[in-house]
C-alpha cells in the first residue's frame, strides 16, 4: 500500500509510541489506589515507570545518532512471498495432531467434560513451543497475504487459524496474534494518523474487555476483588476490576521487588537467559520450568507476572532493568528505521506487539517468539515498488 511517511505517521509507527502509551495506561490506573491490596507500592511504581520511558527514550537517542535516516522516504509498495509456508502449514497439522493424541484430547472439549485438565496440559514440552512459532507465522502470514493481495481465501484462512487459540484456550496465543495482525493493519493503512489513533483506542478497549471476561471466567479467586475501596462489589461489576488488577498487578509486583527484594547481581543473569532453553532442557537441569516461573514476590498470588523487567531486576537489580530498557529502545529504532528505508512492515508488526507486553512480560526471551522471528527473516522475500 504506497503512502507518504509524514512525521505522524512516522509517530504512529515507532515502537516507542507503543512502550510509552501502554506503560502510562499502567502508571495511570495504579496511582487510583483502587485495589490497595495490590496498589500498596504505587508510588515507587510511579518512579519506576517515569525511569523506564526515560531510559527508552536515551536507547531511541543513542540509535538515532548511530544510525540516522532522513526525516522522509519515498512511498513504497510492498509485496510479500512466503517460502516454505505450505511445508510450514502441513508440520504444524502433523505436529499439532501428534500433540492432541500425545495429550488424549483439547483444552476446549476438557472444560465440557469437566475431566480436571487445563490449558496447561495440552502439548509436548520443547515441540509445543516450535509449533506455536509455526502456529504464529502461519497466521500473520496469512493476514499480510489478505491485506496486501486482497484475498478472501488467505482472510478466512487466517480466521480458521485465529480459531485454533479459542480450541486451546490460550488467550497468550489469542493476545499475540491479535496484537500483530492489528500491528500490521495499522502501519499499512493509508487512513490519517486521527483514525489510526481512534481504531487503534477502540480496539484497545475491545480487547479489554473481552480479556477482563475471560479472565473473570476462568478466576478461581473472587476474594481480591472484595478489597477494593468500594467494599462488596456487585459480581456484574467484576469484569472490570480484572481489567483494573491484571493491567496494574505487573507494575506493582515490580515496585514491590523493587522496593523490599535485593538482586544477586550474577555475573551471568540466569534468570533472564533460561527461558531461551527449551523446557525439556530446563527440566533436565533441575529448574522449574514455564512461563511465569521466575515472579519473584507478589503483591497478589492470583497476579504472578511482574512485566517484562523482573527477571533482569532478580539478577541485576535496577541496573539491569534500566539497561534492558534502554537496549530494547535501542533496537526499536533501529527496527523502525529498517521499516522506514525498505517499507517492509513484518519485522516490526513482530517487535511492536512485543514492546506493548512488556507490561506484562518479556515475549523477547522466549524462545517460540525468536523462532517466529527467524522464520519471517529466513522464509520471507518483499519486492517494493517505489513512487
């Protein structure tokens, strides 16, 4: 899609516009002091998140010096080849089938049976994170194909593919595919900056509140929502305070290890590498293995993730969270002016949805979302067409 890159549209698409809003959405809503349980350090997480944009915003200078781009680039039409993707689309069935029958079932048919496994159950270790990568080029392959091509066929594959999360219950897989479709959407839309900012807001909160009500759905504890401020809270209410805990509880576990919980300071920070060994591997160690394994204190134990800092923080303390920032805006810019120079929006449709989770996790040690990288570098070829 050819348009002229202005300073907002410029604006729009830098990772750090995405950094600074989504970590002020968070600053925001924990200065309410509306759950006090869990708002108890919102002063240090105040001070925390002014440091975190702070030390971003020198990681953008210090790439903006090394690595300068004029201020405009020529509009550019591109257009995208998968290779590979059909061998890719044919091991994720096999391997998915192989998973199902490895798991004697899926997620969503467990719930209405009511047999006691979880999402949690499903998959192979090691081969479940290869297939979510696979799962994840496949999906976003399969947008940029219907936005770019206009092909309802490759926009009902995507559908199709979008489906799979809801089969297996992961709103982490539902988050992420959301999040990187609605990336590219946005960058390659020819609308003005004013509607970009305005769907952009709307699917914001969408998206909210369908995670608030899936997260009130699947809560097995009710009693957070009880210390409130406002007292006994109407369950219809509830949904939104869910939105209020998991937007806030990140941030605050933050503070809250940041402000009672002293780092190691290892020579080599463990904690933030071992989620890039596979968890069979993690297991062989002797560690314990998943997702959300290295939290840290809590300021809630129904809210264990601490943004994407905690485990820097756990070996290196606030040194490490500030250097990690500043390399993560660093590299944002860096991505950003490779976008500019070759139109290619597929990298940074990865990076940017990356940069909003940081308020919740780190996606950039995981090792599912370094394959999904890989795989769009090695198996992608873009031919543009210049005005």
């Amino acid at each position: 899609m050819a348009k002229r890159f202005s300073f907002m549209n410029g604006v729009m698409s830098h990772p750090s516009t995405y950094f600074f809003a989504a970590w002020t959405l968070c600053a925001l809503l924990i200065s309410l002091d509306f759950i006090p349980r869990i708002t108890q350090y919102k002063d240090t997480a105040v001070i925390v998140y002014a440091a975190l944009v702070l030390f971003n915003l020198i990681g953008v200078g210090i790439a903006w010096f090394i690595d300068y781009t004029p201020p405009s680039a020529p509009p550019t039409e591109v257009r995208y080849q998968f290779l590979y993707r059909s061998n890719l689309l044919i091991l994720w069935i096999v391997g998915t089938l192989f998973e199902t029958i490895a798991s004697e079932g899926l997620p969503l048919l467990w719930i209405f049976t009511g047999n006691g496994k979880t999402y949690e159950d499903f998959g192979v270790p090691s081969i479940h994170g290869f297939m979510n990568a696979i799962y994840l080029f496949l999906t976003l392959s399969a947008f940029m194909k219907a936005l770019t091509e206009r092909s309802s066929r490759s926009f009902l594959e995507f559908l199709l593919l979008l489906g799979w999360s809801v089969v297996v219950v992961s709103r982490a897989l539902m988050t992420i595919v959301l999040l990187q479709s609605a990336t590219f959407f946005l960058i390659n839309s020819r609308a003005g900056w004013q509607k970009k900012t305005l769907l952009l807001t709307a699917t914001a909160l969408g998206f909210l509140i369908i995670f608030g009500i899936l997260g009130n759905a699947r809560a097995e504890q009710f009693s957070i929502l009880q210390s409130t401020d406002l007292g006994y809270l109407d369950p219809r209410y509830s949904i939104f305070v869910w939105i209020y805990a998991y937007l806030t509880s990140p941030i605050a576990n933050l503070a809250l290890n940041i402000s009672v919980h002293s780092a190691e300071l290892k020579l080599i920070p463990t904690t933030f590498l071992l989620p890039l060994l596979p968890s069979a591997v993690q297991s062989w160690l002797g560690f314990n293995t998943g997702f959300y394994s290295f939290s840290g204190y809590l300021a809630h134990d129904a809210f264990n993730v601490g943004t994407a800092f905690i485990q820097i923080f756990i070996d290196w303390g606030t040194f490490g969270v500030y250097l990690y920032d500043m390399i993560l805006g660093f590299t944002g810019h860096i991505v950003w002016n490779n976008y500019r120079r070759t139109g290619r929006a597929d990298i940074i449709s990865l990076f940017i949805p990356c940069v909003v989770l940081t308020v919740f996790s780190n996606q950039f040690n995981q090792l599912p979302i370094l394959l999904l990288l890989l795989l769009f570098i090695f198996s992608t070829r873009t031919s543009s067409e210049r005005a």
